[in-house]
C-alpha cells in the first residue's frame, strides 16, 4: 500500500466529517474514493460513527496544532511510540469489519490496509 494513499485516507477521515460519515455507511467506496483497492467482491460492514468521531475526537486532543503530522506519508519517524499506539488503535477497524473471511479487513496506518 502507497504510504502517500494512506496518508490521505488518514487526513480525509479526520479533517472531513462528510468523508467520515460516508466511511462509515459504505467503507468499500470511501476507501475506492482515496484509491485504495478494495477486492471484488469484498463487503465490509457499517462502521459506528459516534465511535469514530470518539477516535477522532481523542487523536485530536492528542495532537493538538500537530494533528496535521500525520497526513505525511513518514509520520510515523515523526512522532513517538505513544503517539503512533494512539493513532493505529484510532484507525484499527478490524472489530468492526467482522475479521473473518474476505472482510477481514484491518485499516492500519501502520503501513497497510489488510484484506
């Protein structure tokens, strides 16, 4: 996965509610929109978005002015192992996209998207 597609997908779900919204009702395209590929065929559940606003929500008091390093495609070498925990448990889907099968789905901005 392009570390460059993975930062946009980062900075659409965090600066853009619109995005986010649409991530959580129909992921497989929210995820085609940022170029990510997603598998034929492949169905991935709805997400909660209250609990992705909380996620968001709790990366942003985090980060504070700095929440911007992490539309980078290196921001991981930019930030601590705290910071970088913080950021994959709020972008770790896989509970929600069921993990079995072909929607086991893992959004990590550790580095991939894993199907």
């Amino acid at each position: 996965m392009d570390a460059k597609v993975l930062a946009e997908f980062r900075k659409r779900v965090i600066e853009d509610a619109g995005y986010r919204k649409k991530f959580c009702d129909d992921p497989v395209t929210a995820l085609k929109d940022v170029g990510i590929d997603v598998p034929q065929g492949t169905t991935i559940p709805k997400l909660n978005q209250k609990e992705l606003d909380d996620r968001i929500s709790n990366l942003r008091t985090q980060f504070g002015a700095k929440i911007g390093t992490l539309y980078t495609a290196d921001f991981s070498k930019k930030i601590s192992a705290g910071q970088l925990d913080l950021v994959n448990k709020a972008f770790n889907f896989g509970a929600a996209f069921g993990g079995i099968g072909p929607v086991a789905a893992r959004a990590s901005v550790a580095g991939t998207v894993q199907w």
